[in-house]
C-alpha cells in the first residue's frame, strides 16, 4: 500500500516525530516499510524567480534575454530562453548554475528523459546562467499542476516568495512509502487507518476526516429501489442518490494524492470514488442513474450463463458462484471486483448513485480467482472491509460531492444492512491472563490506557477486563491473545526479554534417530535415481475418479476443506497415487523419457470428531519409454529399502482399481502390510497420455520406519567366501515368486539371498506353466562351504519345494 508522507502528516499530529521514528512505530504496529520513493529525488536547485526585464536576443529572431530577480539568491540573474509565452512580472521556476532537471532531445517522446546538470553557457553570443523551466523539465504534467504541459514556460502564482524552493509548493518535496499490510491487519489498508494505529503508538492526535453534509430534501428521488436477496455475501449494501452532477477535473491536493498511490486521475466523480477508497479503505462504485434500467438496484447470485462486460471491456461468463449488481434486466456490476461497462460514469452523466458496500471476502476472492479479474477493490474486499466503515465512506464520499461543488445532495439513502443490532463481541479476561501470553509483567492501568488508545471500550472490576473491540475491528475473535496482540504492539516488543522456556534444556545439535534415519531413507532415493517432489496436501474428488476408486473406498472418506482455493484443492489427500500418477502425466507430456519419482509427506485418514490421523507416506513412481522400467525394476526398488535397514520384505498378489489386475503385489514386512506397488492400468495411462507403461506404489512410512533398528548391530566380515548358485524351476502359472523365495529360506537357513533373474513361458514347459531362474546365494557360517555341501543343500531345497509347492526342476 503506498501512502505520501504528507497525507500521514495531514491526519495525523507528528510534529517532533522524525521519519525514523515513525518507521519504527510502524514496524512495532506489524506495518513493515518495504521501499521509500522520494516523488521527485533528481530535481533541485530550482527557485522560485520573478522576470523583471526582458527583451529580444540581438542575434535571434526567437530568443529572449531575461533579468530575473531570485531572492537571495540572485537579484539580478541573466538567462536565455526560447519560450515565447515569457512576460515582464511573470513569477517562474529558475533552475540556476548546479541544478539538475529532466531534459531529453528534440522531437523525442519515446525515451525517457535524462537528468542533465545547469551550467552557464552562451547562447547566440548572450551569456545565460540558468534556466527557465517547464513542467517537462520538472518531471510533472497537467495532472499534477495546472499550466505544467505548455507551450513555453510554466507559470507560478505571483505570491510565492523569490529564491523560494519550488519543490515545497509543486509538493515534489514529499516521500511515498510502500507498506506492506499483511491479512490480519485489514484495518490498516488505507491512509485513516495508519493514522489510527500510529494516533495509538505515539498517543498524538488524530484528525477525522470531515463527513459533514448538509442533504438537499428537495433534490429526493423516491423510484429508486434497493433490495439484497443474498445477505450472507453482501451483509450490509448502502446507496445515495446524486443529482444535477457537473463532471470536471479534481482540485491538485486529490490528484496528486492519487498520483502518488499509484491511480490516474479520470473525472472528479471517479476521482471521489478513488480517493475515499485509499483514505478509509473503502471501496466504491458510482453508477449512472440514466443507464440503471428501471431505477432499481437488485445485489444477488449470478444466474448460470448471464453474461456482464466490465469497465476494463472484457466480457465473463458467470455462475452462481458470483455476486451481481443488477438493475431491473442485468448485471451492471461484478460485486466488490468491477463495475460494468453499461452502467459506468461520463461526460454526459447528470444523476448517479453511489455505492458502499460490505461483500464476503471469501465469495470475492474465488470470483477473483475464477474469472482471472482483479482490481484495488476486490483486493482490499479479499483482506476484509467491515460494516462500520462502510457508512463512513459514503458520508466522507458525499462531503467531498458538497465540497468540490460537483453535485447536489438528496436525502435519498437506501442503506439495506442484514444485522444492524448485531452485537460485537466481548471479551472477558484478567491483566494476570493477558501477560501470561506475554510472557512479561505490564502494569494493570498500562494495559488499560493503551486498549482505550486503540478505541476498545473497556469495564474494569479488579484484575478483571471486560473488552470490546472498536466497529472496524471485524478481525478480533474473542481471547486474551487478540488483547495481548494489540497492547504488546503498543507498549514495544523491545520490552520482551530473551529466555527459555521453564522447560526448556539445552542440547547437543544434529539430528535424532529418526530424523537420521529420513535422511538415509531420502539418500538412498536418490541413489536408485529417484527425484524428490512435493506437492500441495490437497486433491479433488476428480482425481479420485481418475483413478476408479469405488464410491465405498476408504480413500473417498476425506476431510473437506472449508474454504478451498478451487475445486481442484477441495479436499485433504487420503492417497498420494493421484498425484504421482499426475506428476508422471506432466512429465510424459512434456517429453521426459524417464522419469522416477517420489513424495515423503502425510496423507489425512479422518477419525471420528478430532483432528484427523497424519500417516507418514511415501509416493513412488516411474516409466521409461525406452522400456528400462518393469514390475521387477519396480520390486528392486523395494528390495533396495529392504536391505539398507536390514529388513526383509515380502510380496503377496493384491488388486487396486487403478493398477493392472495381473502385476500388483502388497509389500509385507513382520508379517504386517506396509505397501504396494504395480503396474498403471494402461487406459488410466492412456487418459493420461504416458506413453510408457508406467508403475504406481505407496509405502506406509510411519510403520515402515517403525521397524527400523534404533542401533546399529556389528556383524563380523566372515574369511569364507559366499557360493553363488542358479536354479531354474517349473511351476504352476498360479504360484508366485514370493511362495518360492520363501520356500527357499525355509528349507536352508544357509540361503542369504534369492533373486529372481527369468521369467519364461512357452512350450517348452507347458500350457499352464512358467519357468522361473534364481540366483542363490549361500553364506557359510563357522566354516567353508565345500561343493558337496551346496549340493546337499540344493537337493534339501528341491525336494521341499516338490513336496509343498509341486515345483520341479527345470531339464
């Protein structure tokens, strides 16, 4: 928010106070300044100056010889000038040897000017020390003086003092902060509002801006209607009729406050509209009366398909979602966001309404969303505008209507307001709760004294505070904390000292075991070629339906958000699967040919009335259109887990609805499900236009790590050498790879490992059949294992697996 320092000054008594000072009592208020414009830093030594002579040059037919009397700095200063607008008695502006001024070439509107430096020269023959200036040279236009765009020289009042700095009187000696207002400080956007918060901190006075009016009840309208259908988006809608408007420039003091925000000024009429909304924070609308079709004012939902074209002339289409303005026919306005083409202020405009409004924030901010429209004013809206400064706009609107001399009152005020008896809240607490919070002692009659500087009214019985809050302080909810907030900001967070916690200790750094073990769990991913990724923790029922889940799945009982960004954010994930899938999606349509993800982060599984339980989860994915990635690439990844925390996994066939019915196992671990993993269902692929066969898995972290070894166990590097042997058997198409690694360990506890490395069906083994090869590795124990053992040891595990699973061997 930018605010001139002038304006601040204006509304508020700071005389003595330095801008340090204010800067720093704006920081205690949680007003940070992020940047200081100077209006105008490259201008200077320019002076007021009066011509009492002046004649033709000699040797130029359009050239003048000036005398200029300066003040104190010069009372008899020839310059040469070219202006032909100069006259005997003109007071101007005089840039003397060393100032500098905006100049650019002859004829060139397209760069920007360049700041030169005045010094003496000849001109013709006739020495000039100086300058005479015009607006162009001082970087201002018509907007900001009028006279500055001339052709010639820019004129002064003749009551300015010679060898004056015209920088004061131009107001080119101000400075506009940016300040930034964060979301709990809504009644801080706007010039008033900083003023109240600093009229608090510093104890100075604050000036009110001047609402007074005086109504013309013979200027009424009574056709005019005014009528809220949707209370709950708009709770208070007030509108003023204006006749007999005469549309014109604004005085200079508004225009260029409004330069200086940032606005361009356009008519007085929208001027007022603009002004009002930077000084109360108040966003306004006027409407012209003539194009109100049927005098009437209706604020309701959009219909499905009505159409409005905004001020800026881009037409949307809307929804119910949306809050219209309506006259009798159509939208004439997009409530709190912009006013419509149809019904906008001109030249021609001679009765109108205004409009001050309080709209729901949470309904502007997804209309500003949904339609890709925003404005000062449905910013402002989305941080929240309250009821009571609603009413005050309006009447500091029609002030400056009576002021300005561009309109005539009526008495006709249409103010429809949903809860004007509405209570505000009231809070009830002690001093002894407030510095609990604080964490630091402040006398009981300081607390009081700052709460009713910031305009609380407060009920004193003892230790004990009854508190409410100003009107305009819609954000405060009822406790202490809102209380200790609002004094500690006040009285100086330098008073808070530096201590521990009661239970606090100190330390050694570094991390814990299980923040030791996330790390090696993250390494390791990315040793096995995986990318990290992070998402929001919000998915849409659309995802969910994306991937066929059925409408009984436990993954559809989801928390809904309250107030979603969209219907893309609407709910808390339950499953990461959708947005792996969506990850690989993105990356498949964007040319990556091989791709490995995954995500570390909570999924939300609702548990009654409480808080919902965060389970730690792990999101993988991968494809390779090369064909590099498998079911059994997959399964190494498992295996790659397994053994980095020495683990021992095993895998049992499952079906998900959106992964391939014959390539999907579960991952047990103790005997417990920790996980899955398979093949993406190729139409689900195909929807989502992954050219490769795509593979899907989640692992439950929080009972993974769970069974993780808090200690590191030593195990002393056998002299004998592992034996490796390969082993291919034929079995039934329905047994499984888990069934046989199993029944291998069981049948020699000298097996250290088995690996999968074949996979063959054809005819050679039969209809019904497949041929599986493993790789076995045998690790002796206090002695070396000699050939003739492995052979025992082979025929031991032949004829286990004959007897339990039907295998034999392949010939």
């Amino acid at each position: 928010m930018y605010l001139p320092i002038s304006w601040l000054r204006e509304l508020l008594e700071l005389d003595g106070v330095s801008l340090e000072k204010i800067e720093n009592g704006l920081f205690s208020c949680g007003l940070e300044v992020e940047e200081k414009k100077p209006v105008s830093p490259d201008i200077s030594g320019v002076y007021v100056g009066i011509v009492t002579h002046i004649e033709r040059h000699p040797d130029s037919d359009h050239m003048f010889v000036c005398r200029l009397d300066c003040g104190e700095r010069g009372r008899d200063i020839q310059i040469v000038t070219g202006a032909q607008n100069v006259n005997a008695g003109d007071c101007v502006p005089v840039a003397l040897e060393g100032a500098t001024v905006y100049a650019r070439k002859k004829d060139d509107t397209d760069s920007a000017p360049k700041v030169i430096t005045i010094k003496p020269g000849k001109l013709r023959g006739a020495v000039s020390y100086g300058m005479l200036c015009s607006g162009e040279e001082l970087g201002i236009d018509e907007d900001w003086y009028d006279g500055a765009v001339v052709d010639g020289i820019m004129k002064l009042p003749g009551s300015l003092t010679p060898g004056t700095d015209v920088r004061p009187y131009l107001g080119l000696d101000d400075e506009v902060w940016d300040i930034s207002v964060t979301a709990n400080l809504p009644h801080c956007q706007c010039a008033y509002g900083v003023a109240r918060e600093l009229s608090a901190y510093f104890g100075r006075r604050l000036n009110t801006p001047d609402v007074s009016c005086k109504p013309n009840k013979a200027a009424n309208d009574g056709g005019i209607k005014v009528s809220v259908s949707a209370p709950d988006l708009c709770p208070r809608y007030i509108g003023h009729y204006v006749r007999d408007i005469k549309i014109g420039k604004s005085p200079v003091w508004m225009r260029r406050r409004l330069i200086m925000c940032g606005l361009k000024p356009i008519s007085n009429i929208v001027d007022i509209t603009n002004y009002v909304l930077l000084e109360l924070g108040q966003p306004m609308h006027a409407f012209d009366l003539a194009k109100l079709r049927g005098r009437r004012i209706e604020v309701r939902r959009a219909r499905p398909g009505e159409r409005i074209v905004t001020l800026d002339e881009k037409e949307f289409k809307l929804t119910e979602e949306n809050l219209v303005i309506c006259d009798a026919e159509r939208p004439v306005a997009l409530a709190g966001i912009m006013g419509g083409l149809e019904s906008g202020i001109g030249e021609d405009t001679r009765d109108l309404l205004f409009e001050a409004a309080k709209f729901e924030r949470g309904n502007i901010r997804r209309t500003s969303r949904a339609l890709g429209q925003s404005s000062d004013s449905s910013r402002r809206f989305e941080k929240g505008v309250d009821e009571y400064t609603t009413r005050l706009a309006m009447d500091r609107a029609l002030h400056l209507i009576e002021k300005l001399g561009c309109g005539v009152i009526s008495a006709t005020d249409l103010d429809i307001w949903a809860e004007p008896d509405k209570p505000r809240p009231e809070i009830k607490t002690t001093t002894k709760a407030i510095n609990a919070v604080l964490g630091i002692e402040i006398p009981a009659n300081t607390i009081v004294e700052i709460l009713r500087r910031l305009n609380y009214d407060i009920a004193v019985d003892g230790d004990n505070l009854t508190a409410t809050p100003p009107p305009y302080r819609e954000d405060i909810e009822g406790s202490a904390a809102d209380l200790a907030e609002d004094v500690i900001k006040i009285y100086g967070y330098r008073h808070i000292t530096p201590r521990f916690m009661p239970n606090a200790a100190i330390t050694c750094g570094g991390y814990n075991r299980e923040q030791q073990n996330t790390q090696k769990f993250k390494k390791l991913m990315c040793a096995t070629g995986f990318c990290e990724m992070m998402n929001y923790s919000f998915t849409s029922p659309a995802e969910l339906d994306m991937l066929r889940f059925p409408p009984d799945a436990p993954e559809r009982n989801a928390i809904r958000i309250s107030n979603p960004l969209s219907e893309k954010y609407s709910i808390m994930r339950t499953t990461l699967a959708p947005t792996v899938v969506k990850i690989l999606s993105h990356n498949s349509k964007r040319g990556n040919d091989s791709v490995r993800i995954y995500e570390l982060a909570n999924i939300f599984v609702p548990r009654g009335e409480g808080l919902p339980d965060e389970v730690p989860t792990v999101g993988l994915g991968l494809y390779d259109t090369s064909g590099g990635e498998s079911f059994f690439t997959f399964k190494g990844v498992f295996e790659s887990i397994a053994e980095a925390f020495r683990l021992k996994f095993t895998y049992e066939k499952t079906t998900k609805p959106y992964l391939h019915p014959g390539a999907t196992a579960k991952v047990l671990c103790r005997g417990e499900e920790i996980g899955y993993f398979g093949q993406l269902a190729y139409d689900i692929a195909e929807e989502n236009e992954i050219a490769a066969s795509a593979y899907v898995g989640e692992i439950n972290y929080g009972k993974l790590s769970a069974m993780f070894e808090n200690k590191l166990v030593y195990s002393p590097v056998l002299p004998f050498r592992d034996i490796k042997r390969d082993l291919a058997l034929v079995a039934p198409e329905d047994i499984t790879c888990g069934q046989i690694e199993e029944g291998i360990r069981a049948a020699c506890r000298e097996v250290s490992d088995v690996r999968l490395f074949d996979v063959y069906r054809g005819a050679q083994v039969g209809e019904g059949r497949k041929s599986m090869a493993f790789t076995l590795t045998f690790t002796p124990g206090d002695r070396e294992l000699m050939p003739e053992d492995v052979d025992m040891f082979i025929s031991k595990i032949l004829r286990a697996l004959e007897y339990k699973l039907g295998l034999k061997i392949r010939s």
